[in-house]
C-alpha cells in the first residue's frame, strides 16, 4: 500500500470489457474441467465444507488470491510498459513456482515423479499465471481477481469435483488457458483497433505458444505418456535389424497374452531393457504362459524366459544412428555393451 501507485498498460475503455471476459475465461475453465470429469469420473471434495471450513478456506484462500494478484500486478506493470512476452513468462514463472509448498518439489524422488509433477501440476499452473499475467498487464488486478477467484472457488467449495487422470489434467490445464490467451490477443487487437502485422511482432505469443505445445509433446514421447516411445540400442545383438546407436520405436499398447513367434519385443531384465525377437511360446503345466526369445545375432537363445508381465512393447520401427549422440555422451561405466540392450 505504500508502494507508488502502477497503471496497467491498457486504456480504461477496454478494463469493463477485460472483466467480462476474465468472468467468461473462469466459467470455460470450469466447464472443460466438468467435461473431462464426465470422462475419467468426479470424486468427493477433500475439502472441509462444513460453515467453519468454508468461512476459514474463504479467508485463506481470498487473502492469498488479492495478495497474489496485486503483486503480480506491481510487478509486472513497474517492469515493463510495453508488451513484453519474455517478461510476461519470468513473471509467470516466478508466480508459479511460488504456488506449490517446498515439501511438494521434495516429494519428487526421481525422473518419472518429476515429469508426472511437470505435466500434471507445473506447466498446467503455468499456462494459467501467463492468461493471468496478460489480464493484469492491460487490466489491473481485477480481471485475474476475477479468473483466478473462480477457479479456485469451484476448487475449494464444490462439493464434487472431477477426478481427471494425470494425463487428462495435463492436457486440459494446458490446452484451455493456452486458448484463452490466443482468444485474447484477438479480443485485445479489436478493442484497441491495433493492425495485426504491428501487433504480432517477432516474438509474438502465438509462436511461443506453438514451440512449447512441441517442447511438451517431444518430452511426453520421449518419456512414454504416448502409445509409442523410443529406445536408444547400445549393443549387437539383433544385427542386421538393429545397430548399435539406432532409436527403436516401441509400442506398448500391444496384449502382451498374444505375441506371435517372430515378433521383437522389447521386455525389462533387472535394470536392463532388451530388445529380441520371440522365437517360441511356452505354457507351463499350470497355465501360464512364456516366452524364450534371441537377438538375431547371438548364437544362443537367451537363458531366462520372458514372461508377459515383463514385457514393454513391440518394436515397430527402426530409426538408423540417430541414438548415437545419446550413446557418445554414456560413459564406458554407464554403458555395458556386454549386456544385450542399454
């Protein structure tokens, strides 16, 4: 309160309309979330909804929320005066990462918790400070007031609220403010009649918007949220199909009940992912079933069996050499190339 007062960047004329428009942002966040639940299913508030609980989460959640938002609006208006979308992100990211409590980042043991966190908490938290740091750049504080109250309003009060799987949550708390600051740009090129080719300067927000949905769809690959994801092969064993420094594409969406003999899979022994070809299926007295398998290039069979709860995938495609800068950056002790696959 005893800072020197800051103004938004934009005119009064449009502050009504930015309001109306924040108010309508929180009602289709809101929407698409109930939608998805309509999908994954809801489950019970883990909230206390009894009047005491609700008063105290009222206070606790309305003092954070205007404390919040008038520093994100002294900031970002004192720092810049111009639209300035590296700027807009550091504030984003800083408003971000203050969100969740310490004990929450060291909960995160290894890489799996840490992409899981990334996609399902961070990026989506993300997405919705940089629509709220739009908002309080050209409208004060009281439009994100807005947006953000309501989200967490139906967070907080309702009673039920959808249980999303993590891959759900992530694409929706994603996608939905990533749309909204596009639908922005638009309503703000209109309100302040500004010619597109001006506005959309070279590092516009629709690029960035663009280079982040690929940076996360390359790392959700990269890490198997999709169907497919690829392996690096270190070894021999199944040349000529495969080389040393190939990425395999593996498909894990297979029945693993019903792999026919020839097909390469690619299955998990200790630490060590290999990849080799089923060269006969085995059903043991009791039932259950095996696989014994063999790289292409070893005079022998492999020595355990595979059984199907082991397996990860079936290797679809082969990729020559584009592995082998992931293998040049392995150290000899990382990397035994006495073992079948790395």
């Amino acid at each position: 309160m005893l800072l020197p007062a800051v103004r938004p960047a934009g005119k009064r004329r449009i502050w009504g309309s930015l309001r109306m428009w924040a108010f309508n942002f929180g009602i289709i966040m809101i929407a698409v979330h109930v939608m998805a639940g309509l999908l994954d299913g809801f489950g019970k508030s883990p909230y206390d909804l009894s009047p005491k609980g609700i008063l105290l989460n009222l206070i606790v959640v309305g003092s954070a929320l205007f404390g919040k938002e008038l520093v994100r609006h002294y900031v970002i208006n004192s720092l810049t005066k111009k639209v300035n979308y590296k700027v807009f992100f550091l504030v984003a990211l800083l408003m971000t990462v203050i969100v969740f409590p310490i004990t929450k980042y060291a909960e995160l043991k290894n890489v799996e918790d840490l992409v899981r966190f990334i996609a399902q908490f961070f990026v989506p938290e993300l997405t919705k400070n940089l629509l709220a740091t739009y908002l309080v750049f050209y409208g004060g504080p009281v439009p994100s007031i807005i947006f953000m109250g309501m989200v967490d309003v139906f967070q907080w009060f309702s009673p039920i609220l959808p249980n999303l799987k993590w891959i759900t949550a992530a694409l929706v708390g994603i996608l939905t403010p990533v749309f909204m600051l596009c639908a922005m740009e638009g309503i703000l090129r209109r309100e302040n009649r500004v010619r597109k080719r001006k506005y959309m300067s070279e590092e516009g927000l629709l690029g960035w918007i663009i280079t982040t949905l690929i940076s996360i769809g390359i790392i959700w690959f990269t890490v198997g949220v999709f169907p497919v994801y690829p392996s690096v092969i270190a070894t021999g064993s199944m040349i000529p199909m495969i080389d040393p420094g190939d990425v395999i594409i593996v498909d894990k969406s297979v029945d693993r009940m019903k792999m026919p003999v020839g097909t390469v899979i690619q299955f998990q022994r200790g630490t060590i992912l290999i990849s080799h070809r089923i060269i006969e299926e085995i059903i043991a007295k009791d039932g259950t079933k095996s696989y014994r398998t063999k790289g292409d290039n070893n005079n022998a069979a492999d020595s355990q069996l595979v059984k199907p709860e082991d397996i990860k995938g079936e290797v679809i495609r082969v990729v020559p050499k584009i592995g082998w800068p992931t293998l040049l950056m392995k150290s000899d002790k990382e990397i035994s190339f006495t073992s079948p696959e790395f």
